[in-house]
C-alpha cells in the first residue's frame, strides 16, 4: 500500500469528487490509492469511503491548515469547488486559492481541476445581451473557475484543466419535465429550438479524472473539453418520454423571460443558457465525443443514463 501514488480528492463525498474516488478504488492494481478529503469525516459517505479502502481526512478549505495537511505526500489531487454551496463568486475564488497554495507547499506532481470556462473570453462584460451579476461576471459560476485555471499556471501547478457542462442530474431537480394544465409533461428550458446543449453524467467527470491521471504527466498543462452527450431540447423530451413511457414536449422559453420568472439563481442559469446558445459552435464544438470515449470508453451518453436513473426522475 505504501508504495502507490497517493490521489487526494477534494469533495470526496460528492458527485464528482465521489466519481474520481470510487473509480481508483474500484482498480486495487491501478497503483494508485485514494485520500479523501471531506470537511465531516464522521458522514456516512466517508464512512463508505473508508470501507472501499480510503483514506478519509479533515479537510476545509475555509481553514487553510487542513488542507495543506492533506496534500502532504500526495502524488497528486482531483480538484473541485462547489459554487452552489454558498452561490458567491468571490467566496469559490477564495477556496481557488487556498486549493493553489496547498497544492504548490505539496509538489503535487499532477491535479485534475475540474474547472469550467471563462465565459468573458468570448462575451465582454460591455456586451448588453445579458446582465452583469456579482459586479464583474456573465455566468459566474463558470467565470471564477475559468478565472482560477490561471492562478493554478501562475503557481507552476502542473494541471490537466476538465472543462465540465451541464449534469444530466439536473432532470432529477429543478429541471425535470413538469405536467401543464392540459396534463401533458413538458420539458422547459431557455434553450433556443435547435440549439444543443452538451450533457454528462456528473459521475462521469471524476472517473474521466482518473483515465487521464492513469494517462500519465503527457497531460499537463492540457486542456479536456467535457460532455456524453449533444442534443437538442426537443431531443432531450423525445428521450425523456421514452423512458418515461409517455409523451414529453420540449418548450423553449426566452432567456429575458426566464430571467423574469423569479426562479432561484434564474439570471445566473438564463446566462448560462444563452451562453450555451450563442456560443454553441465554441462550446459545442470544443467537446469532441468520439475522442473523448477513446480517452474514457464508458463515458455515458443520455441513453445509458437515463436507462439507469429514468425510475428516479419525479415529474410535477
């Protein structure tokens, strides 16, 4: 055991972090072992963790210490912060940068960021077609990652940067499709007709983490963009109906409209929407699906996985 390369996980106990963990620990010969670094040790998924053959530490990254304890003798790390915990920008910066600091004081030798990006590369803040949120952002929870990925090539962090898109989880919140007044179940998005929207399993971004670690030091400084899948909003419902054995209608809402329905975080997900929309030939396009099922053959297309989770989907 002493002689494999240890792989510190950030988030262990969550979707992605858990993705990565369960997918070393699934290949004992892999020579590669897991840390798992989770703020509460004592949950019941560390505890699972722990029985699979981590090693399960303390870590918080607003306590700066912790972390830096957790890198230590660490080979390398998967990497990931949760906007949605806390809905701020400039707090995921913050934890961003105690990720970089701790994982340069570790040498870390390889990390997996799981990353998003800067949606201000192609739409300049000055750009009216959608709002400024938190004072300097499009779509912030891509924009401060996108943002971080040059704090970690400014600390001369080797890193393979994994461009990640929208979860196929999201049918199983707030976005699965919800019965009308007519009775018929309708899929409601601000996508435009036509447009695609790349998908992934979430669970898909930490075990293609780990086929890229397994890859070797050839991927530093790389940049994989991320997806399962490509299809449209009308094709999402055909699928959605499929599984769910009656009919599913796709309704394209307008991005202002949505921005005005009062949805928690709707400016945020109506920018991210558009963002998908307007640029869908750079985002789209940066997400090669046959070369990334060469990079991790299991990688999930919406089929597989609503085979496996359509069950679990509750429609309104």
């Amino acid at each position: 055991m002493n002689d494999k390369k240890v792989i510190a996980v950030a988030g262990a106990t969550g979707s992605q972090g858990g993705g990565a963990a369960r997918a070393i620990l699934a290949e004992p010969d892999s020579g590669f072992t897991v840390r798992a670094l989770t703020r509460n040790p004592d949950s019941p998924a560390a505890k699972e963790l722990a029985e699979l053959g981590a090693d399960v530490v303390r870590a918080d990254f607003h306590d700066e210490p912790t972390v830096h304890k957790a890198f230590e003798g660490a080979y390398g790390a998967f990497l990931v912060t949760n906007f949605w915990a806390h809905g701020s920008a400039a707090k995921e910066t913050q934890e961003i940068e105690v990720l970089v600091r701790a994982a340069r004081a570790a040498g870390l030798r390889h990390v997996m960021w799981s990353t998003l990006e800067d949606t201000r590369d192609l739409l300049p803040l000055h750009d009216e077609r959608m709002p400024v949120l938190q004072d300097k952002y499009n779509v912030p929870h891509f924009d401060a990652k996108g943002e971080g990925n040059e704090l970690f090539r400014q600390a001369g962090v080797p890193t393979t940067f994994l461009n990640t898109t929208f979860f196929y989880q999201g049918f199983l919140q707030g976005m699965a499709p919800k019965r009308t007044e007519d009775g018929v179940l309708t899929l409601t998005l601000p996508l435009e007709d036509g447009k695609l929207l790349s998908g992934v399993d979430v669970a898909d971004i930490g075990r293609t983490a780990y086929a890229i670690l397994k890859g070797g030091e050839k991927h530093i400084g790389a940049t994989v963009n991320l997806a399962g899948d490509h299809l449209t909003g009308a094709q999402y419902a055909e699928k959605l109906a499929a599984a769910l054995g009656e009919p599913v209608r796709f309704q394209s809402v307008p991005y202002d409209v949505f921005r005005s329905l009062g949805i928690p975080a709707g400016d945020e997900i109506a920018n991210m929407f558009q963002y998908y929309g307007d640029f869908d030939q750079e985002f789209t396009g940066a997400r090669d699906l046959e070369a990334l099922r060469e990079l991790h053959p299991e990688l999930k297309d919406f089929d597989t996985w609503l085979a496996e989770n359509a069950a679990n989907i509750q429609v309104g």
